[in-house]
C-alpha cells in the first residue's frame, strides 16, 4: 500500500507539470484551432531563463531564498509571456488568414528555430539548476520531497488564478467570447489581436513555471529539454479534451499518474511509450478527450 500511494505522490507531481504545459496547448487551440508546437521550447526557455536569472539576482538576494525564488520565477515567467507574443506577432499572424497547414508548419518551424539557437546560445551541454535546495520529508513509510511540496502548492495557485482570470475577469470574458467566434466577438468591439496576444502570453507564462518546475525535480537542463514533455503535455491536452481548460489539467494529472505506475513496474522501459499509446486509444474510441465535447462541423 505504501508503495501505491508512493506512485501515487511522485504521479501526482510530475502530472502538474504536464498540467501547466497542457493549459498552454489548449488556451492557443481553443482561440486559434491549431497547435502551437513551439509551446514545449518556451517550457525549456523559462527553465534557462530562471537558471540566468538565478545567477544575476544572486548577486543582490541570499542564495536559495524563498524571495529570491519567488523573484526568479516570476521574471521567468514574464520573458517567456514576452517571447510568447514576440511568436505570435512574427510567425503566426501573418499566416491568420492561411491554411492551417501552413501554420502547423510554421509552427513546427519555430520550435526547431528555439531548439538550435538554446544550443548556440546556452551551449548545448546540460546544465545543473535548482531554484531551491531539496530535502526529504518522511510521513510514515512516505517520503515528500519539498520540491513535490512547492510543484503542488504552486501549480494549484496558478490552476486558481488562471480560473479567475478566464471566468471572473473582462479579458477573460473576451477570450472565452474569441473562442466561441471571432466575427461575433470582432463585432462586440473586442480586440482580436490583442486578445491571442494576451492568450500566447498566459499560455507562454505557464509553460515557464512548469520549465522551472520541471527542473527543480530534474535538475539538469539543456536546449532539447522540452521535446519529450512537450509532447506528453500536447496527449495530456487531447486526452483531456483539446481546447478545454479544465480537461488539460485533468489529462496532465492522469498521464502523470499512468507514467508513475508504469515506471515502477516491470514494463518501466515503456514508460514514455505509454503516452502515445494512450493518445492512439483516445483518438480511436474517443477524439473529444474525457471533458471535451464532440462538435458537428457544417460543410
């Protein structure tokens, strides 16, 4: 039993990453319709991003402190916002009005564009990051690391705040209202450009506090370190259901939970296998993911 809910609490934690890089997929399809594959490489910018931020702020904040922390995090995720909407105005707007081929491609473009400049830029050897220093915290036969602690504590904070910004707040009225139809929403008087730039730069955000996340637990980074997350994330949102935000959270925490127990079983060298099995299983028997709604198109 103990080793269960071990599984369970290391599922858990690695889920709410998936979460955070999820959010990012699905806000971008459920105003735009297409799949921003350069999400997972902003997920590897914030977490070089908080690495050379840690180093400057280093100089004026006591080492691993939890203000210094808190500092880093947040200028993360504001450089990667601002790359977000940098993308957004370069690569994709112009191709708006374009086929959405040749936007997949563009995007696919931009991604390997943000993989080899991190390895000119970063080099492309893995560095050592962690924003704080871990220990072990032992309940009963479990052992907690207090970087699990602060992945739950801070992917529930940002899961709450995206809910009020979205449900509770004009802009997010106006994303939702995007989403549903961009003519109808043009006509209400709402500023189609600077909503999906305010939507790349949410999802861009998000995808830094994952990187960053990612990294306290795995603490070695480099340039190709959100290839192989960013594609789980991207199941994690169809499995969910794409375009739903609460179904991306719950994708995230359930493909975490199966790649948990997966890895400690026998059948561990499949462990990163089993995503994209289960998206083959979801794509077959249902395409609209757990939370999504299937949806008539008129031809």
């Amino acid at each position: 039993m103990s080793e269960f809910l071990q599984q369970f609490l290391n599922g858990l934690a690695l889920g709410a990453i998936y979460a955070l890089i999820a959010l990012g997929y699905t806000m971008v399809y459920g105003v735009l319709r297409f799949i921003n594959f350069a999400h997972s490489d902003i997920f590897m910018v914030g977490a070089f991003a908080a690495y050379y931020f840690s180093n400057w702020f280093g100089r004026f904040l006591p080492p691993s402190s939890v203000l210094g922390a808190t500092i880093i995090t947040l200028a993360s995720m504001a450089a990667c916002a601002l790359l977000g909407v940098v993308i957004e105005k370069l690569a994709y707007r112009p191709l708006r009005d374009r086929s959405k081929l040749n936007v997949l491609i563009t995007a696919i473009g931009v991604s390997l564009f943000l993989e080899y400049a991190g390895q000119l830029w970063f080099g492309a050897d893995p560095k050592t990051f962690r924003l704080l220093p871990s220990q072990n915290v032992h309940v009963g036969d479990l052992v907690l690391n207090s970087n699990q602690l602060i992945v739950f504590g801070m992917t529930l904070i940002l899961l709450l705040a995206l809910r009020f910004i979205v449900m509770h707040t004009r802009i997010g009225t106006a994303m939702r209202a995007v989403s549903f139809n961009h003519q109808a929403a043009a006509l209400m008087g709402i500023n189609i450009d600077s909503i999906i730039s305010f939507t790349f730069a949410l999802g861009s955000a998000l995808a830094a506090a994952g990187g960053i996340l990612y990294a306290m637990n795995y603490p070695a980074i480099d340039p190709l370190m959100g290839v192989l997350p960013g594609l789980k994330a991207f199941v994690a949102a169809v499995l969910g259901g794409i375009g739903n935000i609460p179904g991306a959270a719950l994708g995230g925490v359930l493909l975490g939970l199966v790649e948990s127990f997966v890895r400690g079983s026998r059948f561990s060298t499949y462990a990163d296998a089993i995503a994209f099995a289960i998206l083959i299983l979801i794509l077959l028997f249902r395409p609209a993911g757990i939370l999504g709604k299937r949806v008539v198109e008129k031809v």
